[in-house]
C-alpha cells in the first residue's frame, strides 16, 4: 500500500494466543474491526454516534485474511488501514499488520455498506463520509 494511511498500535494479548502459541484467527480479525472503529472515529464517523443516530448502518458485508507470519504473545503490532475501494454504497478497507522489524505479517480486507436504519436498502454513501475516506485511498 501507498499513500496516506491511519495507522492502530496494539499489542498482542496473552488471551488472543491459542495453543500453538500464536494469535487466533479470529483474534485477527476483532483486531482490524478495533482498528475500523478507530480509524472511522478518527475521520468524523464514530460507530457509537452513528448507531445511536440510527440514521444508517455500516454493517460488514464481506472480509478475508491473509496470514503471512504469526503474531506471539506481546508483539507490538501495527495495523495501517488504507482505502481500497469507494463505491457507490460501500467501501472497501485494506489492513496490513506489521511487526515491529517491519514485516508484514498479515492483511485484511473489509467491505462495509450503508443501509437503511430500519431495513436492507443499500444507500448512497453520503459525500461528507466520501470526502473523509478519499483522502486514505490507495495511490494507483
């Protein structure tokens, strides 16, 4: 990834490592939604205010993960979320994990869609969420 990217620290639980002594898959992907929230709060769109408005939702519609090098106990990881992709009605969000020496250790990508408060019907992203997120994107 290129370009500008808003970057989550944490550092890796000894309740988030399984038996092998690496971090659970789905601890992954808890992390990257922190970062989500973060990230979203960060640009002016905080999740808590958003569903307490109930103007609209932002529910995650797809996600996939690449795991290239495992997480230990007390690994401080960073994660840079960047824009992938601005749709119409939804957007993309890449994740990248990196290790303190600079190593990418895995990558996330979400898809999240607005819709209605009170239903399914997918909604234009308005344009103040466009303009928070476009400067984030993915240099081509």
């Amino acid at each position: 990834m290129s370009g500008n990217c808003y970057q989550y620290c944490f550092t890796a639980a000894m309740q988030e490592i399984d038996a092998a002594g690496v971090m659970f898959f789905g601890h992954l992907l808890n992390r990257a939604h922190l970062a989500y929230e973060s990230f979203m709060s960060e640009i002016g769109f905080s999740l808590a205010e958003l569903l307490e408005r109930s103007r609209y939702q932002l529910p995650l519609v797809h996600c996939e993960a690449d795991f290239l090098q495992p997480i230990h106990h007390g690994n401080l990881v960073t994660i840079e979320v960047q824009l992938e992709r601005l749709g119409k009605t939804s957007f993309t969000l890449g994740y990248r994990f990196i290790g303190q020496a600079g190593s990418l250790l895995a990558r996330v990508r979400t898809v999240h869609c607005r819709i209605a408060a009170r239903g399914d019907v997918p909604l234009p992203l308005e344009a103040p969420m466009r303009a928070a997120l476009t400067p984030y994107q993915v240099d081509e």
